[in-house]
C-alpha cells in the first residue's frame, strides 16, 4: 500500500463467491469455503500489517441456515477452528477478534470458542477484526428497537431521548466507526443485509473476482479506488 493518506478507517467485506469459486473447478463446496478462509487470514493479516484500524467480514448471515445441513456443519467447524486458531495466536499477532451477530443460537462449543477468542485477544491493539457471525442487518436493529423500547418501559429513558446515536449505541458495533468502504466480490451487486445502519454513507465497491481468488493486490486496488472518490455525506 504505497498511498497511506485518506486512508479507510473501518472497511467491511461481504465474502461472496466460495461455492461457484469450487464449482468452477470441479471441487465440493466445502473445499471454496477452506480457501475462502485462508483468503481471510491473509487479507486480515495484510489489513493489520498496512495499519488499517477495523474490517468487519460477512461470515454467515441470518438466512445462510437455509443452506443444506451438510454445507452449514462444515462451514460452521470450520468457523470454529479459525477461532481457535486465532486464541492460540493471541499472543503473537495483534489481532483483536469480536463476533457480531446472536450468538445464543450457536452451539455451546462454538459459544465457548467465541468468548475464548474474544477474551484472548480483547488486549490487541492492531486491527479489529468483526466477524458477522449469524448476523443481519435487520435483526441487529429489531434487537436494537427492543432494547431501546425496554428502557423507556423501565422509565429509563424518554421516546424524545431515541436518537439515531443511541440507536448505534445499541447495535453490534456500539463504540465503532462506521464502515468507510464495503466490498462485495464474486460481481453480485447488493449488500444482502449486510451493516445497512452503519453503511449509510459508504463508499460501495463490486469486484468480479470471487472471494477465495481475492488478493493483498485487490485490497490496495479498492483502496486506491476508495480514495479517488469524492464523499460528500449528503451535503451536496
């Protein structure tokens, strides 16, 4: 990354592409889902290494439980022994991992590696790693409404009080910037749920590519692209 000015403080990734990626080649899905991770790893450490601050990553949205069960056992292990990898390597890389997404219905071993993950690693100081994990954009503010919506029963607050900052104080993300970029791959033009309060104001980037086939290359690509563009954040 030769241009470090204007550079995105928050990116998010909508990882799409796995399964026509291992299709295309003849292979079982489970196989792109395997070198989708290993395009992760690679693109979170490059993220840390350029100095960027947070990239949130779709992982497994609300409605990816409609997949077959096959495909969602094995994308779901391997889910979890990326996070316990990650806890072993606290230590070493300066990562620090959070799961945004409900969490209650996982199951309690992978509950265990979440919280593992996240307690190892909540030290770190480089690059925040967001995985949205049974997440969507929907849900995350249906949640949000009720946790407000309880606090003005309790008397905790006043309905004058709803602002659209408490609001974000009551998403996944409370205390985060919001994404600056998002990129979606694969050549799919939509953001599927995809951080849709916080990505009011982002600069939104498809790439054909599919998501195991992404490189440290594109990422300094959508960059570049990202600091080429003019935002103006509804003001003119």
């Amino acid at each position: 990354m030769d241009n470090k000015k204007n550079m995105p403080t928050h990116i998010g990734i909508i990882m799409d592409g796995n399964r026509r990626w291992a299709k295309s080649k003849g292979k079982p899905v489970s196989y792109g889902h395997k070198e989708g991770a290993k395009t992760l790893e690679k693109i979170v450490r490059y993220s840390n290494k350029i100095g960027l601050k947070y990239i949130t990553v779709y992982a497994f949205s609300t409605e990816n439980w409609k997949r077959a069960e096959d495909e969602v056992k094995s994308l779901m292990m391997l889910l979890q022994n990326y996070l316990d990898d990650y806890s072993k390597r606290a230590n070493t890389e300066n990562i620090k991992v959070k799961i945004l997404g409900d969490i209650s219905a996982l199951s309690d071993k992978m509950q265990k590696s979440i919280q593992n993950c996240m307690e190892r690693t909540k030290n770190n100081t480089g690059v925040t790693f967001n995985i949205a994990l049974n997440y969507g954009g929907r849900d995350e503010i249906t949640k949000a409404t009720k946790q407000i919506a309880k606090k003005v029963k309790n008397g905790e607050i006043e309905v004058e009080e709803i602002t659209p900052e408490l609001i974000s104080n009551n998403l996944y993300t409370k205390g985060q910037p919001d994404p600056d970029l998002i990129i979606r791959t694969s050549g799919e033009k939509r953001l599927s749920g995809f951080l849709i309060w916080q990505s009011i104001y982002a600069e939104i980037l498809f790439i054909e590519k599919n998501w195991p086939d992404f490189s440290e290359k594109d990422l300094d690509y959508a960059i570049a692209e990202y600091q080429k563009r003019n935002r103006k954040f509804g003001a003119g």
